[in-house]
C-alpha cells in the first residue's frame, strides 16, 4: 500500500477500503505455523494492516482502526514497542479532553519508567507535547532523544522546526546542517525556506 500520511486522497481512499481488506485478511491463528492453515504471512501483511489503522485514524473510522490495531497487537503481543506506541497513537485520536491527553502522556512517562529507550513510545511523547502546545517541553524531550539516537534525521528536523517556531533561528539552522549530515542527499532540507535564506 506504500501510505503517505500527507496525500489526504490517498488516506481517505484506503480508509474506505479498510472494511474490505479487514475482511479479505481475517484474524487466524496467527501464532501458530502459518502453513499448518494456507498461505504464509509475509511482513507486507502488516505493513499494511498498519497503513490501514493509520488511514482510518485520519478519517476518523474508529472501527476499522480499532480492529487493525487488535489483530496486529493478537499477532505481535502487547509489550511490543511499536504495538506500544500504535496504542498510544490510538489513545491520543480518540480521546475527546485535555484531561485524557494527559491520561495518555501520564502513560507514556510509565511506560519509559520500565523501558527509556522504547523508540516509539519517546516519538509519540515528543509528538503529543507538541500537539498540547508544550514547546519548551517537546524541545527537551527531543533534545534528550538525540543525545540517546544522535543519527535521527527526522527528529534533527523536528528539533529546527520547533526551534523556528519560537524565533531561535540559529539553532534551527544548526539542527538541519546536523539533518544533512546524515541524509546529504535529502532534498526537502536543502529546500526549506530557512536553510535557503541562510545559506542563500
């Protein structure tokens, strides 16, 4: 399926076309040797079932996102640490207060009490400060998650775009020379309108 979280047509596409994958791929007896009941799962299958609970999670089809996220937490078990972090995401698109935002945050901080380097659960908490309009906290958090994974080029960018945000140009700056670093051959850093008027 290949889903780019930013084509709105795409999304809204493969959410309605959630049902039928759903039931198109039934749950089986996925712990079991897939050739004991037919044809084997491959790791596309759920790529896909991801795709899927993305989708419907941007179009708002609580269902179907909640079913994908069950048969891929029956498949991998729930202290996975994407499984995790797709729950969290989960928790986050369907709570309806600021309160239970916190709920899932409070979460978040329990889960990486056990485990600090659960690459997603930090991503996902990094994420949702930002959403709740946290940005000194997102900044810290992102700070200290590339002390720990300092080859991040999505988080370097992440970093600049907050640091732009609140007017801190030259750290902005500084957090995409360090993107380009580690992908040279990016090219929506090379044109990103800071980096351009600096280096213009």
């Amino acid at each position: 399926m290949n889903l780019r979280l930013s084509d709105n047509e795409a999304l809204l596409d493969l959410s309605r076309r959630a049902t039928s994958f759903l039931t198109a791929h039934p749950p089986g007896l996925s712990r079991l040797p897939s050739f004991l009941f037919g044809k084997p799962e491959t790791p596309q299958l759920w790529m896909d079932y991801e795709d899927v609970l993305l989708a419907s999670l941007a179009a708002g089809n609580d269902k179907s996102s909640l079913e994908s996220l069950n048969r891929i937490t029956s498949r991998f078990g729930s202290t996975n640490d994407r499984v995790i972090g797709l729950q969290g995401l989960c928790d986050e698109a369907l709570t309806e207060s600021d309160e239970a935002l916190e709920n899932v945050l409070e979460g978040y901080e329990t889960v990486l009490k056990d485990n600090p380097v659960n690459v997603p659960v930090l991503k996902r908490r990094i994420a949702l400060l930002r959403a709740m309009d946290r940005p000194a906290e997102a900044v810290s958090a992102l700070v200290e998650f590339l002390d720990a994974f300092p080859t991040d080029a999505d988080a370097w960018s992440e970093l600049s775009c907050l640091y732009q945000s609140q007017g801190l140009y030259s750290q902005a700056i500084f957090c995409l020379e360090e993107s380009l670093l580690i992908s040279p051959n990016a090219w929506n850093v090379w044109w990103t309108p800071l980096f351009n008027l600096y280096h213009g």
